[in-house]
C-alpha cells in the first residue's frame, strides 16, 4: 500500500461493474503495459510454484518485481469489494464470499529453481 497505481486506475474504475463473479466488463483502449514499472525496474525473479488458495495446484509461473509496485489503499479497498460468487447465491459453509488474503505461508523451496532477470 503506497501511492496511487496510475495504470491500475482504468481497472479500479469498473470493478463496482464486476462486483461478482460472471459479470464482464470492456475497458476500452486499455494498454496492459501501464501496469508494469517503468522499463528502467523491470527486473524480476521468476520460479514455478502453485495457486495461494485450495486446491493450491501446481503449475503457476511466478514473477517477482525486484522493485515492488504500490497501489493506493482506495485501490486495494476496490478490489476487497470483489466477490467469489454470483450475485443472490447461497454461500458455502464457512465461505463470506469476499476475495481477499488469498495468500498462504511460504513453501519449502524444494527442487524449484528460481531465475533472475538481471545480473
């Protein structure tokens, strides 16, 4: 949480749109691009692990900034709004429904390499 994600912000702007799951949504003239850091701290790290959440399935490539990205607490407060489900549907046990903290504890590194981008 820091300053505001310029880039992100054509994404913030329509997530009261796609509050929940199956909703869509076009932003037109978006260029992924604006995401990313500026091309000077682009350098990243790069390692095969799993999904954060159950099943936590293996086969996902994560990329690490070296410099980390910032986005302002409105943003991140944006994206808490997101639900897992469809508007009106009944919840599973123990489920709120809210996207978020979908993290887990960091996993033994096992036989997984990680690469760097940079020297």
């Amino acid at each position: 949480i820091g300053k505001e994600h310029v880039g992100l912000k054509a994404v913030t702007e329509i997530l009261q749109d796609i509050q929940y799951k199956g909703k869509s949504k076009t932003i037109p003239c978006f260029n992924p691009n604006t995401l990313l850091p500026d091309p000077l701290l682009r350098d990243y790290w790069v390692y095969e692990g799993s999904l954060t959440i159950l099943p936590c399935s293996e086969g996902v490539t994560w990329i690490l900034f070296r410099y980390p990205l910032t986005i302002s607490q409105l943003q991140i407060e944006e994206f808490r709004r997101l639900r897992t489900h469809v508007k009106g549907a009944e919840l599973v046990e123990g489920c709120d429904g809210i996207l978020g903290d979908n993290f887990r504890p960091t996993q033994p590194l096992s036989d997984r390499v990680i690469r760097a981008a940079f020297q």
